[in-house]
C-alpha cells in the first residue's frame, strides 16, 4: 500500500483524499506534523493560498525537514498554491516558499478571482482524452529550468511541468471528477520508489 500524504495546513485538502480513495492500493493521510511527513511515501501540497501556507510551514517547523524529502526524492505535486510552494522563482517574490523546482512562476497571472476560468485539454503524457481543467486565481509558469518536462500549455502559458520527482499544476484536478493526474501522480510514486 502506497501511503499519499496531503499537506493539512490550509486549502483543499479532503478533495484530493477523496480523489486518491478511489484509487487501488493508496492509503490517502492528512499530513501536518515532521513525524507524518516522514512517514509517508509521497505528498501533495493542495491549493488554497500560498502565502499563508508559507507561514503556516514557518509556523509549524516543516519548512526544512519538508524541503530535504522532497530534495532526497520523495514524490511531490503541488497543484496551484503547492505549485507556487514548489518553484524556485517566484514573481512577484513575496513570501516564503520551499524553493526546489526550477521554475518560475507568476502568482495570479490570470488576474483577479473574478478571471478564474475552466477549459478542457489533452495532456498527452497523462491521459489520450480530454481532462478538465479548473483555474482557480491561477498562477502559471513563465519558464522553466533544463531538467524540466513541460505537460501542458494552455493559451502558450505553461500550466503543468515535472521535474523528476516533482510534479506542478496550475489548475485543480481534485475539484473535478476525473482523477487522471491523480492516477498519474501514482504512477510516478510507483516508479520512484
Ligand atoms: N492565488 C493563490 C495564491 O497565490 C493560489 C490559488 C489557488 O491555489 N487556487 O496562493
């Protein structure tokens, strides 16, 4: 059994718990303590809002010992605010954040919350069908580092990259109810560990 942590600090955590349920031989856990994220296989950091799960990681003691797993390899994916979380450029800079994916991202690139937006693509490496995507005040990335894969572009912007063991999106697949990047994101835990 696979144990898929999702970080419990703040955003939509019981959506992706609910998302991996579904999924065989994945054991979903709300994760906010050092002790349950070294315990589990791999972690997701939700959407919600960036700068106050920056703090809250300072707050609570995670940031370090959340940095060095991901640095020695664990699988992470940080959809929208954990994408944020995950990139080692960030525009504009702001807050704090875990600075390990060559990435740069600009925060609410599509405007205000009024701008969020949902459309449908292909993500070849993903899925041969069509996949909704959900924007939700989305940040998307300017560019990327060489060691990075590109997933997806919507309107030129790139909305979904992976580097190694992390993987980004900009969008929300956990407030839809297609789990394809859900069951990818296993996959890659599958093939890692
Ligand atoms: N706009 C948010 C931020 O900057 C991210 C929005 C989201 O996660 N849906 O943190």
């Amino acid at each position: 059994m696979l144990k898929v942590g999702v970080l419990a600090l703040q955003g939509s955590v019981s959506e992706h718990i609910d998302m991996l349920s579904g999924i065989n031989n994945v054991l979903p856990v709300k994760v906010k303590t050092i002790e349950q994220i070294n315990e589990v296989d791999a972690l997701i950091l939700p959407g919600g809002e960036s700068t106050t799960m920056g703090k809250l990681l300072v707050a609570f003691n995670l940031l370090d010992s959340l940095k060095k797993r991901i640095i020695d390899g664990m699988p992470v994916w940080g959809t929208c605010a954990g994408m944020i979380l995950l990139s080692n450029k960030l525009l504009p800079k702001t807050h704090t954040h875990l600075a390990v994916m060559d990435i740069c991202v600009r925060r609410n690139a599509y405007g205000s919350q009024a701008a969020s937006f949902e459309t449908t693509a292909i993500i070849p490496s993903i899925s041969s069908d069509p996949i909704p995507l959900t924007f939700i005040r989305a940040p998307y990335i300017e560019s990327v580092g060489k060691q990075v894969e590109i997933l997806c572009r919507v309107d030129n912007n790139i909305v979904a990259a992976r580097e190694n063991n992390m993987l980004a999106t900009s969008f929300h697949p956990e407030v839809t109810n297609n789990d394809s990047v859900h069951r990818y994101f296993v996959g890659m835990i599958e093939n890692i560990i």
